[in-house]
C-alpha cells in the first residue's frame, strides 16, 4: 500500500521491528498535519505506565504522563510519543525535568496553540509528586 504524501515524513509507524532510543535525545517526535487545522479540539495522550530511573540513587521511578494538546497545524503521531517516553526508562532524570522536556519536545515539534503534560509519579518515602507543565506559561 502507498503512502499518501502527507504521511510520508512518519518513518516509524508501520514498522514492524523498532530499535527502542535509549535517551530522550536520540528520540524523534514525528508529526502529521492537522487535519481539522480550523478547529480548536483537545488531543489526549494518556501514559499510565512510565518509568524512568533517579538521577542520584539509580532506582526505578514509577509515574502517569498525561499530555493534553490542541494542535496547530500539525499533530504528534502516537507511536513517535511511546518511543519517547519509553527512552526516560534508563535516562537518569528528576520528574521537574521530565515533564518539562517533554513539554519542550512536543511544542519543539508540533507547535501546538496549548499543551500541557502532567506526571504523577508514584511515591517513594512516602511523598509522591505531581508536575504540571503548560505552554504558552
């Protein structure tokens, strides 16, 4: 099956076998246009499943990342997000820079007119923390 035009620029969906990035550098968001670009509506990306490694003591942190957007002309495709959230699974990372370079990486690549990425992280000692992030601040 052909790709339409509009599609071609996505590399990574359809792919049977993914070599997974291993930091959230080498992570590509791709993106595809729009396709109600006159439209305000909300597209959810819910992450129920996150894992990413202390920066200090090297222990697993356990987490739910919601992004919340309302796209442009552009949208992120969703198989290009997993991959990026999967590369925090042995990043060293507190959950402040996590949900804010995925806030960074999703406006970098979709300039979207509102996003925002929540993590709730599960708690360790006892404290479990919640990290808000939006655009425009």
């Amino acid at each position: 099956m052909k790709k339409k035009k509009e599609f071609r620029g996505l590399t990574l969906l359809g792919r049977s076998r993914q070599p997974y990035p291993t930091t959230p550098a080498a992570a590509r968001l791709e993106v595809f246009p729009n396709p109600e670009p006159k439209r305000d509506y909300v597209i959810r990306f819910d992450c129920p499943e996150f894992t990413s490694i202390c920066p200090v003591t090297g222990q697993p942190d356990f987490g739910h990342i919601v992004l919340d957007y309302v796209p442009d002309k552009f949208c992120v495709e969703s198989k290009s997000l997993k991959l990026h959230l999967f590369s925090y699974r042995n990043h060293g990372a507190f959950a402040e820079t996590i949900v804010n370079e995925i806030l960074d990486a999703v406006v970098r690549a979709c300039q979207p007119r509102r996003a925002t990425v929540t993590g709730d992280f599960s708690p360790r000692g006892g404290i479990a923390i919640r990290v808000t992030a939006s655009f425009p601040t």
